[in-house]
C-alpha cells in the first residue's frame, strides 16, 4: 500500500495565518504539530516512510521537508503546475507506480482533521481489500448535522465500514436540502479521501478523460528516471496540456467501479476559519480564543487568533467577527462573510 497526501494548496481560507508559501497544511490550527505533520503520523499506523509521498508545489518543498524530514526527497512529487485533482492523482499515482507494480494508492488531503485514527486506519484497510477487487472507494462521512459547506453521496446502504454502491455525488446543497439528506440517512458528506489500484484508476482515466493519458504518456519516460525539481523541469510543458478538472467531475461522477465506505471517523475539512467553532472551546461568552490574550466588554460569538499567547486582543461590543492578527497583515472580517476572503486576496 502506498499513500499520496495531496499538499499543493494555498489555503486562502485562512488568510492572513496561511499564505501561499506557509499555507494550511504547514500551519498548527488544531494542535502543537502541523496539519501535515498529523497526516503523515495518521497513516505512519498503516505503512513506513518510504511508502508516503507528498504531491505539492516547488514553493512548498522546503516547508514540506521542514515538517517532514524523516521523507525521502524522492517521495516528494513536485507538481510543475495547478491543474486540479484528476491531474495530481494521474501524475502522483504514476510517480508512484516505478516503485511497486500495481500499487494500491491511499489518496488523502494533507489538511484534514481526524479524531478517532484507530476508526481511520480499520476503515483504510477494509477500503484497500475492497479496492485490491477492482473498485475505487471513497470515504463517506455520516452526516452530524445539516452540513451546507461539503458536497454529499447517495449511497445504497448506510452501514458503517461496509462498502456499498455510490449512486450519485451531488454538489452542496442549500440548508433544506441538506436536512432532507440528514432525515433520509442515505447520504454521506464526500471526505475526498480515495483508494484505488494503480491499473484500475487509469483505466477510468482513460474511459473518462483519455487527454490525461495522453499527457502522462509523453511524460512516462521522465516520470521513471528522474524525481524532484529535475523531474518537474523536464515535464513542465507536457503538464500544462492537462485538461484543468476534478477527480470528481472527470471520474468519480461517471464510473461504475465507485464503492462508498461509511465511517464515523470524526473528520472535519478544516476549511475556514468558521470549521474553528467544532474544534475548540468557548468562553461564556460563545467566543473562540487561539494565541492570544483577549480581554473584551459586551462581545460574543467571536474567533480571535493572534500570533503569541501573550499578544494582547481587545474588543468592545462586537460579536459575530473573526479577528486574526498576524506578522502578514491583520483581518476582521464578520463570521457570515469568511467565504469572501478570496475576493479579499484578489485585492491584495
């Protein structure tokens, strides 16, 4: 079994904390480590070092090598460029495939939160025997509450860590839609997280989007002798002719070899600075305090972030806000309005 983290995003959601250098995954939001520190240990449960790579960018390396220096070089696959994630999982599970034949490929996000990891890894196991039978599984998340942030998969059955038949994948829905998926309990939330054979997901590929088979063999001979910089030098020109789309839309959407595993792993995305509200504690006042000396009069409902413990936050009269301070800039922003931190970032 083999493990691809896909590492490579910006995570613009947490500006001003992440930035396109230092972005979520290198960042400590939820403990004292780094969110891809705590991947790699999740999956340590599972398989060795040599056996994780880490698909991200080359302004991400030295982040990635800082966090993680027990990883090989080798086994950090420098993406030349964005082209979503049919693209990374073509490329990455290819890079991965000159090292065992056929491997079985465990594809997870590097900034995903995991509470019970013994839940995780019997699921991860179930899920590879299932895909050792020619099947690309999924991880559904049972819904906890009527979610209107993640996309969701109806499924044929419900039950926990028995895979089953993934009938469609829908997009996120508005909040009564959402809780007409909760009451029917053949929904799940669509974790990102797959598991497929090598041979089995470039066959898809192929049926479904034959442009990425293409590209990938103009670079197959690149991809077997060289790694690192070098390797992402050399296929820079073949990688942007990569059709620009997501697994789910080039695959996981189409196919008929999608198995849906229910798990009740305590997963959260992490997706915003909002996700914050599920993980840590409130004062009486309802408000969330990271890194930060916070002293307030008639404020609540509020996510305070600052650079240090000792670094001294006050407000007067304000609720529903996230306020971050930090070395790269200082946002306030009103809770209901996070999603708009992109269009914040397009300014700057």
């Amino acid at each position: 079994m083999k493990v691809l983290i896909m590492a490579g995003g910006s995570g613009e959601r947490f500006w001003p904390l992440s930035t396109k250098e230092n972005p979520k995954q290198l960042l400590s939001l939820v403990s004292e480590k780094s969110m891809i520190r705590e991947t790699v240990e999740r999956v340590r449960g599972l398989v060795n070092f040599d056996d994780i790579f880490i698909a991200t960018n080359s302004i991400q390396v030295e982040g990635m090598k800082k966090h993680i220096p027990e990883l090989r070089d080798e086994n950090i696959i420098i993406e030349p460029s964005f082209r979503d994630t049919a693209a990374a999982i073509a490329y990455g599970s290819t890079y991965i495939s000159k090292y065992e034949e056929n491997p079985t490929i465990v594809v997870l996000a590097a900034d995903h939160l995991i509470e019970k990891v013994d839940k995780f890894l019997i699921a991860i196991k179930i899920a590879a025997n299932e895909a050792s039978k020619g099947n690309i599984v999924t991880l559904g998340i049972k819904p906890t509450r009527p979610e209107t942030g993640y996309g969701y998969i109806k499924i044929e059955s419900s039950l926990e860590n028995v895979a089953t038949k993934a009938m469609r994948f829908l997009e996120k829905p508005n909040y009564e839609t959402a809780l007409d998926y909760l009451d029917d309990g053949h929904y799940m939330w669509n974790s990102g997280m797959f598991i497929f054979t090598y041979n089995t997901i470039m066959s898809e590929l192929k049926k479904y989007v034959p442009n990425h088979i293409e590209v990938i063999k103009h670079m197959k001979d690149e991809i077997m002798k060289f790694n690192g910089l070098v390797l992402s030098e050399k296929t820079k020109l073949y990688f942007n002719n990569f059709e620009r789309i997501s697994i789910d839309y080039a695959v996981m959407e189409k196919s008929d070899l999608i198995k849906c595993l229910p798990v009740d792993i305590g997963w959260n995305d992490v997706g915003g600075y909002n996700s914050l509200a599920d993980l840590f504690e409130k004062d009486e006042s309802n408000n969330i305090v990271k890194n930060a000396r916070y002293v307030f009069v008639d404020s609540n409902n509020n996510i305070i972030i600052g650079e240090s413990s000792d670094k001294l936050i006050t407000t007067i009269g304000v609720e529903n806000m996230i306020i971050v301070d930090s070395k790269n800039g200082l946002l306030v922003c009103n809770r209901d309005n996070a999603q708009r931190i992109k269009e914040l970032l397009k300014l700057l």
